[in-house]
C-alpha cells in the first residue's frame, strides 16, 4: 500500500486526538531479528514524528535538508519538522522548500550547543516519536518512514539511520534540484560516486550482524546525526545531558541502554552527510575534549580511558548493604574490604537504623545501640559511604548494582572479577555462592537488564527469572573466585624483581655519592686542603 494522504484524512487527524499505542513485544538482548518490519510502502502509519533538527549556521545546508524532508514517504499530517536555532548570527530563517508543519524555535535560556538544542527540540514539540537529523544531511525519501516503522513494534527501540559522507561544494546544489531529485528516488544523482561510510561504525555493524548480536556495549553506536526514540523514552531517560558539548549523543544512547532500550540501525534510512562531521578528521582532539567530560558521566567506556585510583561523578558499582540485625564488627569487615577493593570507582549505600543515634547522655560500653554509633562514627567521614535508612531504587545511571550480606568481606580483586565475569557472559546478572551458603553470596545486578524487565511487566518477585530470559544470569563459585586472595595479594607484587632491581641501583648511587663526599672531607682537613682555606680566607 502506497503512503500516500488526502484532505479527509488530515482532516480527520487532526480533529481527533491520536492513541499512541505502546506495543512491548519480548526482545532477548539485542537481537531486533524478532520483530518484523513491514515493507516500504506497505504498511499504514499511526504515530506522529517530530523531526527535531539542532542548527548553529550553516543557512545553505539547512535549505538542503529541509527540501530533502519536504520529499518524504512518511505522510505530511504525521510529521512535524522543529529547526532548533542555537543562536546563529544572523538568525536562521525558513527556506520557501520546507515540509508543511515547520517552524524555527530558539534554544531554551542557560545553554547551548547540541544536546542542550536537542532537549529545547524535544521541549518544543508534541509528536510520539522524536528523530534527530543534523542540519547537513540530504535525507533520502524513505528516511523517516524506514526509521518510523520500527516504533509502531516496539516502543523501547533506538533506531539509527544510515548515512555516507559526500564531498559538498557551497552553491553546489539548489534546493529544488534536492526535493526533484528524493522525491524521485535518485538521490544519487545530486553527487559524485557513493559517498563513504563511517568505518568504524560498518565494522561494527559486520561484527555484530546490524547490531543484533551486539552486548551491552550496542549503544556505543546510536549516532546523532540519524537517530529516534519514542517521546515518552527519551523524556524517561532523562533526555540528552545539556552539559555536554562533545559526545551528548554517545551518552544519550547509554542513558537508553540504562532504560533498557534495543539498538536497530535502520540500513533503508538512507542519506547524504554533507561533508565528514568534524570528529572523523579531528579525532584525537576530539576524544581529548572528551575524555574528561564524557568520562565524569559514562562509567562504560573501558578499563584503558577511565582510570582507577580515583572517583567519577556516576560510580561503575552501587553496593548496598544492609546492616540492620548486625554487629559493628562483621559490617566493617565487609564495607574496608569493599573500600580497599582495587574497584575504587565504587559507592556503598549502609542501610541503617541511623535514626537510632541521638545526641545526649546514653550508656556507653553498655549501650544498646552502641553497634549501630560505631558504624555512623566509622562511616560518617567516608565519602564513597552514604548512610540510608532504606535501600535505594537502582540509580539509572550507574551500570552495575552489587547486593552484598554482613560477613562476607570480599578479596581485593573480587569487585572488578565480578564486573568482568559479567560483561564476559554478557549476563543481566551474575550470582556467586559464598562458604557455606550456596544461594546468598553477592550478586551483581545490571541496571539496563533489570531496567527492561520492568518494562515488560516483571514485578519483584518475577524479576530474576524475567532477566534470565532476557540476557541470562551467571553462577560462578565465590569461594575460590571472590573471597579467596590472589597469589599477588598476599605476597609481593608482580613487578617485585623490577623494583628491587631499581632500589639496589639506588643504593649504589646513593653509596658512590657518600664515597666521594667522604673524599673531599679528607682533603679539606688534610694538610693541602688546610692552606687551600687559609688562602680562601686570608
């Protein structure tokens, strides 16, 4: 069926309120390959689409892409197209090709750049589904629709266009020959050859069969330039970070995965990039600009960026512990060991009865909460220990959850063993036995794994049998991997050959050095040396 609208039905459209379905079909990991998409043409579309296009200059480019959107498949009483102007100078202005629903918002007070212009896009507009376009893309005729179709299976998918960069030419191109030419289908006729993708992102793609197989890792690949989200999603995940000015898209897409989104990389939504976005040539600047400002933020970019030895702002682990019912002595010896854990990008959340620590006169030694003081005093300077009264709701940006028992003090490596266990398996959670108790050692819990089987409908009880199915739980024995030392740990380390190699070099020096100031002591004091002074001083 071809996808096409006449006057009665925009009329009818908009004289009644669209129901937005919200399909939730059971997607196990990333595997997009169970939903099926209708074919191009093919289907009947009810969602509406606010294209949301973030703009700082650039008028010509704009003209382009505004007559590419003007030739669309997707039906014309659907889609609204929102041009963010962050503050261009002079000011944007609408172009006589243009879909019929455009305007020109400015970017809301107290920001700008990019992520800052996508949420005053968002803010701006009404549609069920958000899709972001850059400002310098030629979007093919199927673009929004290929894109779109995928939202009406399910409402948890972030879905990213295609896009090949192409060389562009000021005043290379009109905006008509651009809404001729996509409306037609022969995009390709606007430029020379086939344009070139993004490497890294078609290595990904071929790795990982369109993303399907891809682990907790796919939202690495959600890219600004081409993507969408159902509206009530994105403003569930907490939008874009407005703070960020490189990188907002990188981190937009891990805050979808912390919500339990599916990545599907839309082949059909096809366009142009005019000219290669700025951080294809300038690389290493970029992920230097980054590193601090994406790093504060996104704990998942790897052991070789984020260093250890210090803390960020979202932690790579929230422990909770839960320490009603235990003595000051065995709750101690669990959270020093969390602390010395060589994870020391780690919160702990004490779960207390802190209330029961009143100032005034109490008994001492003799005290009946005299635990419950030791553990507020020993904890209370600690930064990475915050003292709760109840256990908190999973924090949506931190990846990993660790549930850890009283006296069960873990070995120094056993954090990051777990962590690494996890990502190894690609499990929603990761269970570990400890001595004497096969089923309450720690577990991990993944954040965006749980976070989807609540979107599905699991309710507590459910949860764990929920995340089985949907990315698998790993058992591993907490004995031998998690509370027995390793050899380093007990012994020297492993670089101890080198460092003792280094300290007896030292010590040579330091003993030539003594050697030939005990020389010219005896010289000074010797007979030579005594007339030397005496004709230095007289």
């Amino acid at each position: 069926m071809t996808l096409v609208h006449n006057d009665a039905r925009e009329a009818e459209a908009r004289a009644e309120p669209r129901v937005e379905p919200s399909p939730r079909p059971f997607i196990p990991r990333n595997d997009h390959t169970v939903l099926d998409p209708p074919p191009l043409g093919g289907w009947d579309p009810a969602l509406s689409v606010s294209v949301v296009i973030p703009a700082y200059g650039g008028q010509e480019k704009l003209d382009l892409t505004l007559a590419s959107l003007a030739a669309q498949s997707y039906p014309a009483d659907l889609m609204e197209v929102v041009v963010v102007d962050d503050g261009s100078d002079p000011p944007l202005v609408l172009p006589p090709i243009r879909p019929e629903h455009t305007r020109i918002v400015p970017s809301l007070p107290g920001g700008w750049a990019r992520g800052h212009a996508v949420n005053s896009g968002a803010a701006a507009s009404t549609a069920d589904v958000l899709l972001f376009l850059d400002a310098d893309m030629i979007a093919f005729r199927e673009h929004v629709e290929a894109q779109m179709r995928w939202h009406h299976l399910a409402d948890y998918v972030a879905v990213t266009g295609h896009l090949r960069c192409v060389d562009h030419r000021p005043g290379a191109l009109a905006p008509g020959e651009v809404l001729d030419a996509v409306r037609r289908g022969e995009p390709e006729t606007l430029v020379e050859g086939p344009g070139e993708e993004l490497a890294w992102l078609r290595r990904a793609y071929d790795r990982t069969a369109d993303l399907s197989t891809a682990g907790p890792q796919a939202f690495r690949h959600f890219i600004g330039a081409t993507g969408s989200v159902r509206r009530a999603f994105f403003e569930e995940a907490g939008g874009a970070d407005s703070e960020l000015i490189l990188g907002e898209d990188t981190h937009l897409g891990y805050r979808f995965a912390q919500h339990g989104a599916v990545f599907v990389p839309e082949l059909d939504a096809g366009s142009w990039h005019l000219g290669r976005p700025q951080m294809e040539h300038r690389k290493a600047e970029g992920a230097r600009y980054r590193y601090p400002l994406v790093g504060n933020r996104l704990p998942l970019i790897g052991h070789d960026i984020r260093r250890t030895g210090r803390q960020w702002q979202v932690p790579r682990v929230d422990a909770v512990v839960d320490t009603v019912g235990h003595g000051f002595d065995e709750v101690a010896e669990t959270v020093d060991a969390l602390l010395a854990g060589d994870t020391d990008d780690i919160r702990i959340h004490l779960v207390g009865e802190w209330s029961r620590v009143t100032p005034g006169r109490h008994a001492v030694l003799d005290d009946p909460d005299l635990d419950v003081r030791l553990l507020h005093e020993h904890y209370r300077c600690e930064a990475r220990v915050e003292l709760v009264g109840t256990a908190p709701e999973p924090d949506p940006d931190v990846p990993f959850r660790l549930l850890l028992r009283p006296g069960q003090p873990l070995a120094r490596h056993a954090v990051r063993r777990m962590i690494e266990r996890a990502e190894a398996a690609r499990a929603g959670l990761l269970r570990a036995t400890a001595p004497g108790d096969d089923l309450g050692g720690p577990r991990l819990e993944r954040t965006g794994a749980f976070a989807r089987a609540r979107r599905l409908g699991a309710d507590e009880g459910e949860l764990d049998a929920m995340v089985d199915e949907l990315f698998g739980v790993h058992w591993i024995d907490g004995e031998s991997l998690l509370f027995t030392p390793e050899p380093s740990e007990g012994g020297p380390p492993e670089d101890w050959a080198d460092r003792l190699a280094a300290a007896r070099a030292g010590a040579e020096a330091h003993k030539a050095r003594a050697e030939r100031l005990k020389r010219r002591f005896r010289w000074l004091t010797g007979s030579r040396g005594g007339r030397f002074l005496c004709r230095i001083i007289g």
